[in-house]
C-alpha cells in the first residue's frame, strides 16, 4: 500500500484488518496443529492490558513492572530447583538461546556442543555470536548421544546445549545424566525448555517418569522458558534463568542517557506486559492448574496416536512432550493438500513426516477431523 495522505476512520480500518485476519488459520476453529502457538489465558490477556505501554528495561520510570519480572523469574527459579538465580524476560526461545549463547561466549567459550535435534534458533545464534559448533549425534532413539557427548569432552568440548522437549519430536534430553560427566569436567549446560518448560515439571504430579530437568544438576547454568508456548500468555513472551545471579552483568549494557545507566538484555525496550501476562498464568493456574492443563494435553497426545496406528499411519517415535511426528513420503504435499482444508500442520526432519504440536487449544473432536483429513490426502496421494 501507498502511505496514505490522510487518514480515514476506525471502523473502516478494522473492518479491513478483519478480512486479512480471516486469512489466517484460527486456534479457535481446531485449524492449527503445527504451531507451538495456543489461545493464551484471558488473565493473561488482561493482564498484559494493564502493563503494556511500560518497559521492563527502565525500572526508574516503572519500578513495578521490574518487581514483576523479578518475581516471575524467582518462581520459575523455584519451579527448576534453583535458590540462587537471577534472570529476565525475553521475547521468545530465539532471543533467550542467543542471550544464554552471548553469556556462554562471554565466559570464554568459543566452541559449544549442540545436537543435531537442537532448534534453529541454537544454530543461528551460533553463527550471529561466531561461535564454533561442535555437532553431537544422537542416539537411535533421538536423543542426544551420550557417547557423542563424551567424545566431544574427550576434545576440549566445555559447554553444551541440550533440549528439554525437541521442537520435531518432542524428546527429553538425558540431561541430568550428561550433567553429571559434564560436570566432572567443569562444564556448562544451557537447557532449551521452550516449548515444555512448562510441560515437564508438572508430568511427575501425574505420575509420569520423566527425566530429571533442573538447576539440582550443577552443571545446569541456565534454562529457558516460552509463556508464548504452554505458557499460555500471549506473544512475546519467555523467561531466561541464569546461575549464579551475577551472569545477568553480561547483559547489562552501559545506557549514558538511561537513569540507571544501563540497559538489559540483547535488545531495547521490552513491554512489561509479557511478565505481567506470565505473572498472571503462574498465580491463576499455580502448580494444580498446570498439572490439569498438562493432564489434558498427554490424554489428547495418547489418543492421538493410538487412533494414527489403528488407521496404519506410522508414528515412529514415542515422544515425552505433546509433540507427534507421522512418517509419510511426501512431507510437502501433505502440507499442502491439508492446508487446502485448512489444516495447518508443520513438517519433521530427523524423520521425514508431518508435526502435529497439541496445545491446549485442541479437542478430540478437531483431532478426528485431522485424522479423517489425513486418511483422505493419503488416499489422493498415497
Ligand atoms: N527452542 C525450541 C525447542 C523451540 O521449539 C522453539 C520454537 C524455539 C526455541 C524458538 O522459539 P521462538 O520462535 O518463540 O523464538 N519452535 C517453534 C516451532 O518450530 C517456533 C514456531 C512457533 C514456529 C510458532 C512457528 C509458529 O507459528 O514450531
């Protein structure tokens, strides 16, 4: 569009923004299954509302929204086992991977070890930080090999990346057995929980055995977290926690103009509505809530994959996280033959298939539709 000479009136702009947004897929309508993105908590919404013309990164003019992010990361600290963390709230896993890298770097790092399941965003960052990447294989069963990671120890190797939730198939890096040899060799971890940092923690309330992910591992030096994911805030929204505290001066850039003088965080300003949002969602739901919401999503997880094999499509792997990965030939034709139905679902790589995320958006009812969907397109295209 041209920049327009004047302007023109409320209703007639949101009456076109309407239409594009009919464009998009809509969690409400069952549409979207690939995205790590979900409908967040009205809560949260409301209280993003109150807080997002402040900025997190002057607490001289918003000294509230600075209690509140220092209060939200001092319970997810406690939620990851840590008595001695400090942290901060980004925009995303991308953002928080590149901090911790940056700190990672910082401390004298130039070589990490990242396996091959890492998400992009470890890899770009990388390569923004010119740091080495030492690449770790994985196991048969997808998960970081723990003899890759020995070997890279055996080289020099000192600080690794690990996943706590696989953005393709949804798998829990042994992290606190790696912890264990990493930290014979006074080496650092930093933990992607992204997408199931809010998972994790709440699988052993039901029961499950899961892997051990917390700062109880001394090598653990930080993890992160995504709201925007099963955190159910709205975007942007993730949290970075750092042992020991002091790891924050890495970030803290000299700011001459800025009353405190220095300004946090890789980026500029950040709205203090996503540690508003995140506030709201820990004290709404606390650990019950979670447990329930998490509750929900392993049912829907478990159906969804008894119901794929009883209609003999693979599902290969079985995945610790709500992530589902169905081997099919032709990936991108799958994609686009869904999409036509206006199901959007995402691809995987390690196993080449299409990525169902189930988010707390979903119901058995919009699964069903998926599964008849995808029987027709196989039917088309075999
Ligand atoms: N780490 C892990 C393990 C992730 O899965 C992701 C995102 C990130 C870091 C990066 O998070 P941000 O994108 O929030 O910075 N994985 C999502 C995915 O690949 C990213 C995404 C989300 C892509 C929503 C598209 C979308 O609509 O599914």
């Amino acid at each position: 569009m041209k920049f327009p000479k004047r302007g023109v009136n409320e209703l007639s702009i949101l009456s076109e923004l309407r239409s594009k947004y009919c464009l998009d897929a809509k969690h409400d309508l069952g549409e979207v299954l690939g995205s790590m993105t979900t409908k967040p908590l009205d809560v949260a919404i409301r209280a993003f509302e109150i807080f997002w013309r402040s900025n997190l990164n002057d607490p001289y003019t918003f000294p509230g929204s600075s209690i509140i992010e220092r209060e939200v990361i001092e319970a997810l600290a406690d939620l990851y086992e840590c008595n001695d963390c400090s942290g901060l709230i980004t925009t995303g896993g991308s953002e928080s991977n590149l901090t911790a890298l940056y700190i990672i770097r910082e401390l004298g790092f130039s070589t990490v070890g990242v396996p091959k399941s890492a998400h992009f965003s470890v890899f770009k960052a990388c390569k923004l930080l010119k740091l080495n990447i030492y690449e770790l294989d994985l196991d048969k069963d997808f998960r970081v090999s723990i003899g890759s990671v020995k070997e890279a120890l055996d080289k020099g190797v000192r600080a690794f990346i690990f996943t706590a939730g696989t953005t393709e198939l949804g798998l829990i890096d042994p992290i606190d057995k790696l912890g264990r040899v990493i930290n014979e060799y006074s080496g650092l971890i930093h933990v992607d929980a992204a997408y199931a940092g809010f998972v994790i923690p709440f699988l052993k309330e039901l029961g499950l055995k899961v892997p051990k992910v917390s700062f109880s591992n001394p090598a653990v030096r930080s993890l992160c977290v995504d709201g925007h994911k099963m955190g159910l805030t709205p975007i942007p929204n993730s949290a970075l926690i750092l042992r020991p505290p002091e790891l924050i001066k890495y970030v803290e850039f000299p700011a001459r103009y800025m009353p405190l003088n220095i300004q946090r965080g890789l980026l500029g300003t950040r709205t203090a509505g996503s540690a508003a949002a995140l506030y709201a969602v820990i004290k709404y739901l606390g650990i019950e809530g979670f447990t329930e919401v998490v509750k929900y999503v392993m049912g829907l997880l478990k159906y969804l994959i008894k119901r794929l094999r009883e209609e003999d499509f693979s599902v290969p792997v079985e995945p610790d996280v709500p992530i589902v990965c169905i081997e099919v030939k032709d990936p991108d034709k799958y994609l686009k033959e869904l999409a036509k139905r206006r199901l959007f679902v995402y691809k995987c790589s390690l196993i080449k298939g299409v990525r169902v995320v189930i988010m707390p958006h979903l119901s058995r009812y919009d699964l069903d539709r998926f599964i008849e969907a995808l029987k027709n397109v196989r039917r088309e295209i075999g």
